[in-house]
C-alpha cells in the first residue's frame, strides 16, 4: 500500500475509535430483507375482475361487425343529415364536414380501402377520402368538439 492508503486508513481506524469512545451507536451491519412471497390471485366473478378476465379469456360474445351504411346512418342521425344529402355531391359545409367524420370513422373502424369507401359515398375518388379522414384525423384529439362528436359516434356503434 502507498502512504496516502496507510493515512486514509489510519484516518478511518481513528474515526471510528472516536465514535466509540463518545458513545455513538454502531451502524448495523445490512441484512438484504427476506422477499415475499407472492400468491396467485383468483379472478373475480364480480365487475371488479371482469377486465382481466375478458383479456385472458377472450370477450364472450362475437365483436360486432361494423358496416359502412351502419356508420353512415349513425352520422345522419347525429349531425340531423339526410342519407341522400350525405351522397349527394353538395360541398356545403352542413353536408360535407358530417361526410368527411363518416369517412374518418369507415377508415378506422371498416377494412375497406379509400377507393371502396369513396365508392359507397357516391363514387367519390379515393383522394378525396384520403382528405376527408387527415382532415379529421388532424383536428380529433385537439379540436375537442370533434373529439366528443367522433367519440359518442363511436359509442353508438360499438
């Protein structure tokens, strides 16, 4: 050992004879705590479990299938637009935004591609469904009246 290890040493051997001598407690010596154990839990039947039980055990009954006309009239209904004014080729913003949340919801919620879905919106082009869901897809989780309105759509379908 070099002399600053001796002096560091020395310096840690009087440090603690003092601390003795004056009556300071002794540090414990560390004992890693025992762990514990962990038993299985039980799934509840009650509403508390249902969750976890739907993800372990898949959900009871079939998923719904969505169809394009389902959120087409889901639409009409909320924003009080007619079906022939939905398909009709009227730009009007009382016509065309309701147009473009029935497109954003087809795209998310349906397999069908933009030309499929711009087919059953009156053979539209499959760029102006690409519009029509960026548009919402840009403004849902910032405009929050967008957001509600998307969200309570969505709940009338699920």
């Amino acid at each position: 050992m070099s002399i600053v290890e001796d002096l560091r040493a020395a310096r840690h051997v009087d440090r603690k004879a003092r601390l003795i001598r004056l009556g300071a407690p002794q540090p414990k010596p560390f004992v890693p705590a025992k762990p514990i154990p962990v038993k299985p839990q039980q799934i509840d039947a009650g509403w508390e479990g249902m969750w976890f039980h739907d993800l372990v055990f898949g959900h009871s009954k079939e998923p719904r299938v969505i169809r394009i006309r389902d959120i087409q009239e889901a639409v009409c209904k909320y924003y009080d637009v007619s079906i022939v004014d939905m398909l009709s080729g009227r730009r009007t913003i009382e016509i065309s935004f309701p147009r473009q949340v029935a497109m954003y919801l087809c795209r998310t919620m349906t397999r069908h591609g933009f030309a499929e879905i711009g087919r059953r919106f009156g053979g539209r082009d499959h760029t102006t469904v690409i519009h029509g869901t960026q548009k919402i897809a840009g403004l849902y989780g910032y405009d929050m009246r967008i957001t509600y309105d998307v969200n309570s759509i969505k709940k009338v379908l699920a």
